[in-house]
C-alpha cells in the first residue's frame, strides 16, 4: 500500500486535545474517525479538528480505511480496548501503561503477534529532541561511562486540574504508573533493561478531594501509595534512583541527571519532547569556601524537529510502509510495565525485585526525521 495511513481515535477525553493537535497536521497519517463512549464528546472533538467521522467505538473498529487505531482509554481497560482493535484486524498504538498486570498484558502482545499487527505504546515523548539527543550525547563518549541516574517528579497531585482524577488514585495509577513511564522508558533508553529494583512507598492521605469542575468538592479514595522512592539497578550495570510522589508542596519536576565518569548529563524533563541539555565538567582543582564553586558547563544543541505527542504513531505508520522495525514496541512497553509492577512488589515486600523480563535496544529516531514531511 501507499500513501498516508488511516487513523481512528478512541478515547475522546484530555488527553486526545494533544494527540489530534499533531496527528492532524502529519501528511503521513490521515485522522478518519473519533469514536466515544460518549458520542457527543467524539462529535465535539472531531468537529473541533476536522476529523470527518465520530461516534461510538464501533464508527473507528468498523472502518475499512483505518490502519491504525489509538487506544485514549482509562489504564483500567487498555488491554480491553486493545484486544478488540485487534480483533477488528487493526494494529494499536495504546497510551501508557500497556496494561495494568502482566499476563492480560503479554496475552494481548501474543494475540497482535498471531495476526500479524503491531502494537505501539506511549511514552513518545522519550522519541523526542531532547531524549534522543541526549542519546546521541552518551554514544559519542561526552560523558564517558554512564553510571548512575537520578529522577525526581513530586508535587501536590493532579487534583488541582483534572476534573476526574480518581482513576489516577485507583489501580493502575499514582504517581508511579501514571509518570513512571515517562522516565522508566528514557533510563531504559539510555542504560537497557532494568534488572533489579527495590522501593518504598506510603500514602500521604487516605483520601482527595476534586477542586475542580462539575466534581468539586467530591472525596475519592487513595489506593495506592502516593509517594514512591525506587533503586534500580540495570542488566548492563547502570544504576539510578527515583522518585515519585503527589504528596510535595514543593514542585520539582522532569529532573533527569546522568552521571558519568567524565561529566554529568541534564537532560529534558521526559514528559516533554525536548528542552535544554547540558553537560557539567569535573573540578579541575579543590575549592575552599568562602570561595564559590565554579564548574565548566556546556550547553548541548538539540537536534531533531520539534513534534509531540503522536510521534512515535508516525514512526510506526512509516515503519509499517517501510516494512522495518518501530521504536516505541509493545515488547518494550511491556518491560516498563513490568518495571513498574515490580517497583509496587518491592513497595510491598520490602525486598529487592527481580525483573523477569527483558527488551533489545530499541534503536533511536534520526536527527532528520521530520514529522511534516510527506514521505508515503
């Protein structure tokens, strides 16, 4: 085949705003269906952007010209959504996590298999500038050998904006499988699959109360812990520590530093697709206070197109025509699932985890891949 590959959306809810902001300005894919449980909310989005058909799931399973089908649902039924767009003879590009266990998660990647589909799996953003330049960086020998990593995301909690969060309280959710993926995945990328984890966890309250929309004022309860601290320890020797928490008045978030035995890397918060890159050089000799610390810095040019959210869909849609591999697999989605189960087993057990899975190294997106391009 040739030409732009069909798309369908489901899901019509926040996060799709991002998805059909970019996916309707590629050449290479065309947006042909929004479908919804809610069929006015899919009217509404794709009258928003174009999109000439919408309505319920079905309108996206059910058309001949989709190739591609987006699973925007709630984690609790990705594998659900998934496996039916399967069944509908349609590869899957799913938002993060892949699932929320394991063995629906890996049934769902087997049956993609025997049909011959591919399944693709959010966080892109880790294809974007800055991650992938940052790859480059490590590659070329800038900080010499990686040795560790440190990650921090904390704040107050998403309650303050989203106007159903419950769901990211339930199962499945918190601040670890909810932002999880997006700096799992980019320590994946940079030091290969994790090998061991240990972790803590606890809940800063029992309950939360919306503060905004037509909910405000409701409690829901906590389910899981809101506060996680993780080592990681990885199969080619890397390690890093992280944390994750929504139970910080002090925001700090998308702090990735990689160090390394001839510098350290700062890199892009990997929730975004690109930002500013530097490299902090050693002391080249002892500072005495009062005398201020003053080490070389140097800022790093990011390379690549700007994008977002919808990148790693075009990668695949072109993958699929080219007949090569995609970046963002299912398989490697699958062991930042994995990942992250195992972090909540640590949590629980208050022992290291092994992490029984592994992935190849899912290759890099090129400086000149450009996503405004037409090239099907």
């Amino acid at each position: 085949m040739a030409g732009p590959i069909g798309v369908g959306i489901i899901g019509a809810g926040n996060i799709s705003d991002q998805y059909l902001t970019n996916l309707t300005t590629f050449p290479d894919v065309k947006v042909i269906a929004v479908g919804d449980l809610l069929e006015d909310r899919a009217r509404e989005q794709a009258a928003k952007y174009g999109v000439p058909k919408s309505g319920g799931v079905d309108v996206v399973l059910n058309d001949p010209d989709i190739e591609i089908v987006v699973n925007l649902t709630i984690p609790a039924v990705h594998i659900e959504v998934s496996e039916a767009i399967i069944a509908a003879g349609k590869h899957v590009w799913t938002e993060k996590p892949i699932g929320i266990d394991r063995e629906s998660s890996r049934r769902m990647l087997e049956k993609a298999d025997a049909a011959g589909l591919r399944v693709g799996v959010a966080p892109d953003t880790v294809l974007g500038p800055g991650v992938q330049t940052a790859k480059r960086v490590i590659a070329r020998g800038d900080i010499g050998r990686p040795l560790f990593a440190q990650t921090t995301f904390q704040w107050q909690g998403p309650e303050i904006f989203h106007p159903n969060p419950a769901f990211l309280y339930a199962q499945g959710g918190g601040p670890l499988l909810d932002m999880g993926p997006y700096y799992v995945s980019t320590l994946v990328h940079v030091f290969g699959p994790v090998a061991t984890v240990a972790a803590l966890g606890l809940k800063g309250t029992e309950t939360r109360t919306v503060q905004v929309g037509p909910l405000e004022g409701t409690e829901f309860p906590v389910e899981i812990p809101s506060t996680v601290s993780v080592l990681m320890q990885f199969e080619n020797g890397g390690q890093a520590q992280s944390l994750y928490s929504t139970d910080s008045p002090l925001r700090r978030q998308g702090i990735v530093e990689i160090a390394g035995t001839e510098g350290t890397l700062v890199i892009p918060d990997p929730n975004t697709f690109g930002g500013d890159i530097t490299i902090t050089r050693p002391l080249s000799e002892m500072v005495v206070p009062p005398a201020p610390v003053v080490q070389e810095v140097v800022e790093i040019e990011q390379e690549g197109v700007p994008s977002g959210r919808g990148l790693g869909l075009l990668d695949m849609a072109r993958a699929i025509r080219d007949g090569r591999p995609h970046i963002a697999t299912g398989e490697f989605g699958y062991h930042v699932l994995d990942t992250l189960l195992s972090i909540e087993e640590a949590v629980a057990s208050g022992t290291f985890v092994t992490v029984e899975s592994t992935v190849a190294d899912p290759g890099s997106l090129g400086a000149d891949f450009d996503p405004l391009a037409a090239t099907l």
